[in-house]
C-alpha cells in the first residue's frame, strides 16, 4: 500500500516529535502492509511555517534513520497545505510542494479548517486549476460543515478535484459522523484515494489495511485495492524514480 497522506517526518509539525516516534510509526507502517509513503508535513501560516528546505532536512534525517534501523519502507514529501491566500503567493513563488501528478497536472494536497468550508473556497480552487493544479482535498468527511451538509462538496467535485478520505475513518474510528459520510463518498465513487494521515502511535497510527477492509465491502475488492495501491501509485510514482 502506498500512503500519500501523514504526518511521520520528524519534528516539524503535530506528527511525529523526533526520530524514534517517526521510526516507531513507520516499523507499524511496514507491519500494516504499507511500501511507500509521500510525508506530507503541514504547512499553515504562522502555526507550522515549513517550507521546501525544513522539510528536505526532516526526511534525510528520517531517511537515514530508517536506512540505519533497516526498516523497508520508502519515503518521498510533499506538504498538507492550509487553505489561504498565501497559497496564491507559493504558488507563484513554486514554494509549494506538490504530492504529485494526475492526468498531467500537478496534486495539491489541501486542507480546508477543520470546522469550516472558507466562504468562496471554489475560487481559490478555481484558480488553482486555472494553473494546472488538482487540489486534491484531504479528510473532508471529517470536515464538521461537510458532515452537516454534504453538500458544500458539490462544487469541488464538479470542478475536478480530487478527494482523500482517511482510511480509519472508514473503518468507524473517527466517529459516526465521518464514518458515515465516508461511506456515502465510496458509495458514489468519489474516493480517489485513502490515506491514513497518521499522526502518532496511539490514537492515529499509519494503518490503512482495516479501512481498505470495510471500503471492499461496499466498492468490491479491486477498487479498494485501488484507493491504496494503484491510484496512489499513479499520482506519487514520480516521487519515486
């Protein structure tokens, strides 16, 4: 499995705080079945102000650290990027990591606040896509507006972005609200892909096998098999080569 969506570089966001937590995640990772991450740091302005530099120096330290504990797993970066306008301006800068390509475009991992949909968010992502950018929205079915209101998604869907859905929430761990607008979202075939979006050992570990599990019994074994593997593959394998 190839997980596009966590928190595991050590030491510069809310994920892992050192290298021995990030080298604990990752031997989980290793034991869920996952081959390849893509870590994707937070990069929200004035709270986890990371840039392309911060995060190269936290994956060679972690690179290094899973070489040297011979752990077998292989490791890329791109960023969870915070909803704003400053985005425009990293953009224009090509300050923004990128989690990889879909039908020749670039990806973008986007984060909207937890408790929000931002008001006129579809210009921004209009915007984004104006530039050959597929913002590729992560965790909606854990969005609070979104799970009131399924709906507010409509219009990023009907622009083309892509959505990530955390694979722990399909399999009920982040409550029943999440759990069942995840499971409205597979049913309609909305997922491009599940991550897991890991953060720590014990409350949101990189596991991403048990989700794949309850998404087969509503999309089939292949297209779960999809949302993890081959899909994923797809969009990161440039980081890879």
């Amino acid at each position: 499995m190839i997980d596009l969506h966590n928190h595991l570089l050590p030491g510069i966001d809310d994920g892992a705080p050192d290298l021995e937590t990030a080298l604990a995640l990752a031997r989980i990772a290793v034991q869920d079945g996952i081959t390849h991450l893509v870590c994707t740091p937070h990069i929200h302005l004035g709270r986890y102000d990371n840039t392309l530099a911060t995060i190269a120096t936290a994956r060679a330290q972690f690179i290094a650290g899973l070489q040297q504990a011979n752990i077998p797993l292989k490791v890329a970066s791109a960023a969870e990027v915070r909803f704003g306008m400053e985005l425009m301006v990293g953009v224009g800068q090509n300050s923004i990591p990128f989690l990889g390509e879909w039908q020749g475009k670039r990806v973008l991992l986007l984060e909207f606040p937890h408790g929000e949909v931002p008001f006129g968010a579809e210009r921004l992502t209009g915007w984004l896509l104006q530039r050959n950018i597929i913002p590729m929205l992560a965790h909606p079915e854990r969005n609070k507006s979104i799970m009131r209101t399924p709906s507010k998604l409509k219009p990023f869907i009907e622009q083309g972005c892509l959505l990530q859905v955390t694979a722990s929430a399909v399999a009920g761990h982040f409550g029943a609200a999440a759990e069942k607008l995840a499971h409205q979202l597979l049913e309609q075939h909305l997922v491009t892909i599940l991550a897991s979006d890991a953060h720590n050992l014990l409350h949101r570990p990189p596991n991403m096998a048990e989700g794949m599990e309850h998404a087969a019994r509503i999309v089939g074994d292949a297209q779960a098999e999809a949302l993890v593997s081959e899909t994923p593959w797809q969009i990161a394998q440039g980081h890879f080569q």
